[in-house]
C-alpha cells in the first residue's frame, strides 16, 4: 500500500508517513515552545499523516486521537490568534490548585474509561497505554489552547507511556521521536512558566 512505501534505517523499515508525521509532530513541539501560530497548521498536516500510520498498525487509540488532536488544532488556532498579547505573543499563566486537581482526574478517569472501551471493542492490542496516550494527547492539547503551563507536563506523562508502546509496535522512529519530545517538552516547561512570570508580573505591576 500507498502509505507503507518508505526507507530502511539500520534495518528498520520506516514509511515515510511516518517520518513526515513525526518530524512535523516534533516541528509542533518546537513551534509551541516559542508560541508561534504557526504551530496549529502544522499539527494538521501531522495528524493526518499519523492517523494513516497508527490506523495501518491497529493501533485504534493513537488513530482516534489525532481526530480529536486536529478538531483542537483548529479551536487553538482559533484561540491563540483571540489570545495574543502585542509583547509576550500568545497569553499564557499556571493553572490554579483546583485547576491541576481537575488535570489529574480528567487524565486518570478518562484513560481508564477509553481502556475499556477499547478493549471492549477489541480496537487495540495494548489497550491501556494506547488509552492513556489519547487522552493525554487531548488533554495536553487542550491546555496548549488555554494557555496552560502545565500542558507540557501532561506531555512528559504521554512521553513516558509513548516510546515503550512505540518500540512494542516496531514504530522504532516513532519511539526515538518521542524522546526527542521530552527533551524538548522539557525546555517548554521552563520557558513557558518564565513567560508565566513575567506576563504576572506586568498585571500587577502600577501602569
């Protein structure tokens, strides 16, 4: 099929939508990181490249999620061009106490529902991870549109589930991207909360 044709690395078969997919995937990460608009175009055209490649390895969780990733892609964009600010670019804060409880809870209640509904549905063969990976990735895109620092967080927890599942799956760029992601998920973290700071500051600060 169309979209198995690819290149061997090492001796690892990689199809270029899966290259293409995860290199704009890391491209997003990137874009966000400095909170350019551009970053929710290009989330686009990766989720339509991943949901092909996760599809085609029955991977019915990962698939479902970048539908939902590329409905939010179109509220974010929406949202950060509402959002931004003429010296910080898009408005971004921390999240309040009740705010990152209720983080914790969508993230927890909502992989173990999607769990077992997959597995009910036999729609993956690692329901659980496959589960937590789809409402991770929604959850965090979600607060990406919000302008929640602790977005980046909710990546690292998708990190961490994402490249054993990836490795499982023989989707070995995959894998390797998704560590590449935490570094780099890592670096928005702090960046963003500086930007955080500093646009709370200038709030409170007399005019």
């Amino acid at each position: 099929m169309w979209y198995e044709v690819g290149l061997t690395i090492f001796g690892k078969k990689i199809a270029y939508t899966e290259l293409i997919g995860q290199v704009l995937a890391l491209a997003v990460v990137f874009l966000a990181q400095r909170r350019s608009l551009w970053t929710w175009p290009v989330q686009l055209v990766s989720v339509a490249m991943l949901f092909v490649v996760y599809l085609s390895s029955s991977l019915g969780g990962l698939a479902t999620r970048q539908v939902v990733v590329g409905l939010i892609a179109i509220y974010g964009w929406y949202a950060w061009v509402r959002h931004r600010d003429p010296i910080f670019g898009v408005v971004v804060r921390k999240g309040t106490v009740r705010e990152r409880l209720a983080i914790v809870g969508v993230f927890v209640v909502g992989t173990v529902a999607f769990a077992l509904v997959l597995d009910a549905l036999n729609a993956s063969w690692a329901p659980w991870p496959d589960a937590a990976i789809f409402v991770g990735t929604v959850l965090a895109f979600a607060l990406q549109g919000l302008g929640l620092v602790e977005f980046w967080l909710v990546w690292l927890a998708v990190d961490a589930v994402g490249v054993p599942l990836q490795i499982q799956s023989h989707l070995y760029f995959s894998a390797l991207v998704y560590t590449v992601f935490a570094g780099l998920v890592i670096h928005g973290w702090f960046d963003w909360n500086r930007t955080a700071k500093r646009l709370t500051q200038a709030a409170s600060s007399p005019v």
